[in-house]
C-alpha cells in the first residue's frame, strides 16, 4: 500500500460558523495559504500595479466616511473575521456597527480579510447576505 500524503503543520481549514456556546470558535481557522489567497494583495497587485493597489489604499483609509454611514436607511449586515490582518476589527467593524442604526453584526471566527472569497467561509456570507437581503 502506497503511504498517504506526507503530515503538514497548516491547521484544518475552518468552516466559518458561528462560535459555540462558550465563545470559542466552532471551527479551527483557516488555513495560512487560505489567508494569503483572501488577502488580495497578489492579486490587487497584479490587476492594478503596485502604484493603483497603493493609490487605492490611500483613498480607502484616508476617506471620512462617518457621515456618510450615518445616512444609511435600510438595516445594513456587516460581516467580518476576527482573523483580519488587513483591516483589524477593532479599527473598522466595531466602530461602523455603532455609526449605523439597526445593523446587523456578524463577526466570523479565524475568518480573514476577504472572507466571501475563502471557500471555506463564502457559503456562510452567502447565506447571511441572501438572509439579510430578503428581510
């Protein structure tokens, strides 16, 4: 008999729901090649170049949207991993689930930055934003 793939260290891959009853994640984090796809910044780079991906940055983090979420009418969703290390939760999240009346706010355990698009997360967001799209 053949021996099986070889052992790796890269925990299992999560399935991004929700945390159990005692706050721990309900699955383990994604795997580190899971974060490095969803952090976009191959591929941003590569579409736009290193100049469009850094021009792109500066207009996102240096714009003052305050006012802006303040306006919103319909109960917004707001999904985010607590595993972002492109856009920590604290700094972004947390602060615009107060700014926004009637949101709803999912925060993703070992999810990354990106999350919709790590397969093993995307048919939750899916599933939350179908959910919070019909009412």
């Amino acid at each position: 008999m053949p021996p099986g793939p070889p052992p790796t260290n890269e925990p299992e891959a999560a399935a991004c729901w929700p945390s159990s009853a005692n706050g721990t994640p309900a699955a383990p984090a994604p795997s580190p090649s899971a974060r490095t796809a969803a952090s976009g910044t191959r591929s941003t780079s590569s579409t736009v170049g290193i100049k469009g991906a850094h021009d792109r940055i500066q207009a996102f983090s240096g714009t003052d949207l305050t006012e802006d979420l303040k306006k919103i009418r319909h109960p917004p969703l707001i999904i985010h991993g607590d595993d972002d290390r492109i856009v920590p939760l604290a700094a972004s999240a947390n602060e615009t689930s107060k700014l926004v009346k009637d949101v709803t706010f999912e925060v993703y355990p070992g999810a990354p930055h990106g999350l919709s698009t790590v397969p093993e997360c995307a048919g939750r967001s899916n599933a939350d934003l179908l959910e919070s799209a019909r009412g």
